[in-house]
C-alpha cells in the first residue's frame, strides 16, 4: 500500500505537469489509499510512516550519466511516459513522451482478451485453475504459446518508442517504475523480428524495475553491506503440495557457490528461516510460492512443509533485512501483484522484502519450470559470485546463455557445471538429452523471462 501511494503521488505530480485533466481522479485515490493504508497498519501492525514525494532534483542527482528511470502511466487517452536521466532538472519535452494508441483499453485486451483472443491473463488464469491434469496440460500449452505474440505486441505498442526515444539520449541502463497491470507483463520478452532474427528489448539495455520512484533514493543507500554471509534454503519433497525434483539440487549448487551449507525440506522450517534471514547477505529459497489470487494479497506465501509458511505479512511487518543485498525467490509467482482484487494494488513479495531493507530481490512473474531454473540460478551465481558482475547484468547475461545453448550443451553443463547427487546428475542428462540435439531447448521466454530484478 506505500508503494501504491507512492506511485500515486508521483502519477498527481507528473500529470500536475503534462496531462491536469486526470489529476482530480488521482487525488480522489490517493484519499482513498491513505484510508486503506490506516486499515492496513492497524490490521497488520506495519510500523511504517507514509513519505511526501522526493524533490525531483534529489532523486536524479543520484541517478548515473547512461542510466534512467522510465515511468508509464497509461490513461484512457493514452500513456505518457516519463524518461528521467541525470542531465534533468525538471521535466521538460525530451523527457516525455506521448503514446497515443497505448491505452487503458489496450492492456485491457493485452489482459482479458477481445473478439479475437482470450487475453494473456485470462489464458493464465485457465492454466492455473484448472484441476485435470490433462487439461492443465492443453491450457498450459495456450497460455505458454501465447507469450511470443504478447512479447510482440508490447514491442510494437509500448516498447518500440520509449527504445527510439532513449538510445536518442544515451541511455544504456533502465530502470522501469511500472504500475497497475503492466506489472504483470513480460516487458523483458518483448522482442521484435529485424533481418530474419528476433532481438528482444533485454539484450539493448540493462533493465531492473523499482517499486516507485520514491524507492530510488533509499534503494541507492543499499549498495554495500556489512554482511558477509548467506542463508540457502531448497525445499521439495512437499506432500500437500506436487513434489519439486530439482528445487533441493539447486540449493546444493547455490550453496557450493558460495560456501555454505544449504537448509533443506524439513530443516527448512518457519522459525529457522525467521530467526537466521535477518544477518544475512543474501537469501536464497528455492521451493512453491503460492500468489493469493483473488484474496488478501498478504496472504500470498513461501511453502514450507508441515503446512508451514512464510506469508507476506509477516515479511512486511516482521522482518528486517537491512543489509541484506540480495532476496531471491526461486519461486513460482512471486514476482506478481493483485489484479483480480484491484487493478491498482501494488502489494507482492518484491515490494515486501524492499519494504522490509534488501536492496534488490529476485522473483518470478509466472510459474516457472523446476529444472530450468536450477540451471540459471547456477549460472546467474556463477557469474554474479564467481565473476562479481552485478546484479541486473548477471541475471541477463545467464537469461541469454541459457535460451541460446542446445540440448547438447546444456547436457555438458549439467555434468560438469552442476555439483548435484550422481545419480540426479544421471536422471538430468537423460532427460535434457532425449531429443533434438541441437535444438535449443530453453529458447522459449517461458524459461527465462518470469525472472526480474526489482532493485539497482
């Protein structure tokens, strides 16, 4: 609800500046989240206090020469979106940018469809409900087909001219404050085809997203800590929940890497979790994550087994993470905010844990394939840890190796990149193996783009 409010003081400040015919719409909901706000501190006991907006200059100062922070606001009109770089004191005409055939009602067919198809959410949300197992697996397929004419649409519609405008200024590095439903679009698949090949927007820039442009400032306070040490948790053996093979092989692999020895299934409990995150440099979970939809949003949780969970009240209103540098939640859906609910409600577990003093958190905007992503979490730590790249940077690059390696060399790096049990070891060669071998079989978005990074 901060970042709700955040984002809706900066929507009243900027349009005050380019668009006064919303802004009374604006303030009417700012009211009214300043109410639900007061509800929500008493309900969950959130010591928080609600900031006024940072004075513009304040925010860029800190801001790098190549980078900038890009803020969408889309209207029933259209979408102005905001580019601001360090170079800018105020906001002027080369900072904004007019979108006019993006609108409201355009992400309302991104989302729940039109005459000619059923939406990528509505497709989504086909998916996940359904309780048969074979037509789990045909909505799967639909929904996961869907992604590459989504990431083109976005392309063409939205990320076309905000690419145009902003190579004009130099910029190499964005970071995106995106509110309302395009949270929960694939931005980084976006892709577009030019000589026979398809490039996506990710490989142009280096992109990492902020809660708010409030957030920056204090997100910029985070980038050092004192804490050296980690805490890696991988949890699958779930007996309520379908078994994860891999989510226990990839702690391992994440626990090499950085020397520690990984918690694992029934070690992993609630108390241990929360008594032992606080002095950490980095978390690491690797297991179910379950979104609320159509709930209270900070019910959304963390599984454990015993029926045991970490829900996102208790990282909003119990945790401090301060000096911790990095939350990854290797995790289906904890990327995702509450649509069904509210279309403007921003709460999810990146905001929680940035609320709660990370500086950055990785998580997933849809479920994600077990083995796949032990794969990357491998190589995103390897050239993270390993090599010291940074965050946003490591996370690409491992986004890329893996959607360009064939079946034939993603089964040489599980025998000798991967330190997991022999015999798991075997099962994984086997399986990558059956088939094309050179095909590149982790192309498709689905395998690589639910994972972002909210933070700098």
């Amino acid at each position: 609800m901060n970042t709700r409010i955040h984002n809706l003081e900066e929507e009243n400040y900027f349009m005050s500046l380019s668009l006064d015919g919303t802004r009374q719409t604006l303030v009417t909901s700012l009211k009214k989240s300043y109410s639900e706000l007061n509800k929500l501190r008493e309900k969950y006991d959130l010591k928080t206090k609600r900031n006024n907006i940072t004075a513009l200059h304040s925010v860029l100062g800190d801001i790098s020469e190549e980078s900038a922070i890009i803020i969408p606001i889309t209207t029933s009109k259209g979408t102005v979106v905001f580019v601001l770089s360090s170079e800018c004191e105020t906001v002027s005409g080369e900072n904004v940018l007019f979108i006019d055939h993006f609108d409201n009602a355009k992400i309302d067919s991104y989302l729940g469809g039109d005459a000619h198809d059923n939406g990528w959410l509505k497709k989504y949300l086909s998916y996940r409900s359904n309780n048969s197992l074979l037509g789990r697996g045909i909505a799967f397929e639909k929904w996961k087909k869907s992604i590459y004419p989504i990431s083109e649409r976005l392309w063409f519609d939205l990320l076309k001219p905000i690419s145009e405008h902003i190579k004009e200024l130099g910029i190499t590095k964005v970071l995106f404050v995106l509110s309302g439903e395009l949270q929960v679009l694939p931005v980084t698949s976006a892709r577009y085809l030019k000589k026979e090949k398809y490039h996506y927007f990710a490989d142009e820039f280096q992109i990492s997203f902020l809660p708010s442009l409030l957030s920056f400032s204090a997100l910029r306070g985070r980038k050092s800590s004192q804490k050296s040490s980690s805490l890696i948790i991988g949890v699958g053996d779930y007996k309520y929940q379908p078994k994860l093979n891999y989510a226990t092989h990839e702690a391992q692999v994440v626990g090499k890497i950085f020397n520690t020895v990984p918690i694992l299934d029934t070690k992993a409990s609630r108390q241990f979790i929360t008594k032992n995150i606080s002095d950490k440099a980095y978390f690491h979970f690797a297991g179910h994550g379950l979104f609320a939809w159509g709930n209270e949003p900070l019910s959304s949780a963390l599984i454990l087994l015993n029926k045991e969970k970490i829900t996102l009240a208790e990282v909003l209103g119990k945790m401090d993470l301060s000096g911790t540098m990095l939350v990854t939640l290797s995790a289906c859906e904890t990327g995702l905010i509450d649509l069904t609910r509210s279309p403007d409600e921003f709460i999810g577990f990146q905001t929680g844990f940035i609320h709660a003093g990370c500086a950055n958190v990785l998580s997933s905007l849809w479920t994600v394939d077990d083995f796949s992503t032990a794969i990357l979490m491998n190589k995103f730590y390897q050239l993270h840890i390993a090599e010291k790249l940074p965050i946003p940077i490591s996370l690409h690059k491992a986004q890329c190796w893996i959607r360009k390696k064939t079946r034939r060399e993603i089964g040489e790096y599980v025998i000798n990149e991967m330190p997991i049990p022999h015999l798991a070891k075997v099962i994984a060669y086997a399986d990558i193996m059956n088939g094309d071998l050179d095909q590149k079989v982790y192309e498709h978005p689905y395998y690589w783009a639910a994972f972002t990074i909210t933070g700098i």
